[in-house]
C-alpha cells in the first residue's frame, strides 16, 4: 500500500461545536480577562466606598436598624415557641379527654 501524501483533509466539527482556531480562541480567553479584570475593579471600588461609608458613619445608622430588626425577628420567633407549645399542651389535653370519653363508653358498653 503506496504511502499517502499531503495533508489529510480536515475533519468536521461535531453537530453542536464548531471548529476554532488558535486566533478565535486567544481572542475569546483575551475578552474573558477583560471581563474579569473590569468585574475585580468594580468589586474593589465597592469596597473602597464602603470602607469610606463606613469611616464617615452611614453604616452605623444601618447597623443600629439592622439590630432592631433582628431584635423584632428574635421576640416574634420567641412568641412563636410559645404559641407552639401552648398549642401542643391543648391538644394533648384534647387527647387525654377524648381517651377518657372512650373509656367510659367502653366501660358503658361492657356493663350492659
């Protein structure tokens, strides 16, 4: 079998993909970091800003509101707790009395 000369014809990309070239491809990475980069720059003056807010006693206001607020959240989670277990205590107390009417109705039914 002669052995073949040239170069072998290219293969096609799969359903789905294209085929990408070195160039297309360092041009995608190069814009990737671009992206990057201007996301990191607008994630430090962020928290710049803030450490400036901060500094000048914007977030002090914020925290006191912030305290209140989980304070307000803490007292309804605790009236919550109380109601639940009032709310248990009634209803085994509906119980204990249903089991008595029982009971007794079994106890009626017997004697007759």
């Amino acid at each position: 079998m002669p052995a073949k000369k040239g170069k072998k014809a290219p293969r096609s990309a799969s359903p789905g993909q294209s085929k990408t070239t070195h160039g297309s491809t360092k041009r995608a990475l190069l814009r990737h970091d671009a992206i990057i980069k201007d996301e990191l720059e607008k994630f430090r003056a962020a928290v710049v800003e803030s450490s400036q807010r901060s500094l000048s006693g914007v977030d002090s206001q914020n925290e006191l509101t912030r305290k209140a607020h989980q304070a307000k959240l803490e007292e309804l989670a605790a009236q919550r707790t109380v109601f639940v277990e009032l709310t248990r205590r009634i209803d085994s107390d509906k119980g204990g009395d249903e089991a008595k009417i029982k009971a007794r109705r079994n106890l009626l039914k017997r004697e007759k």
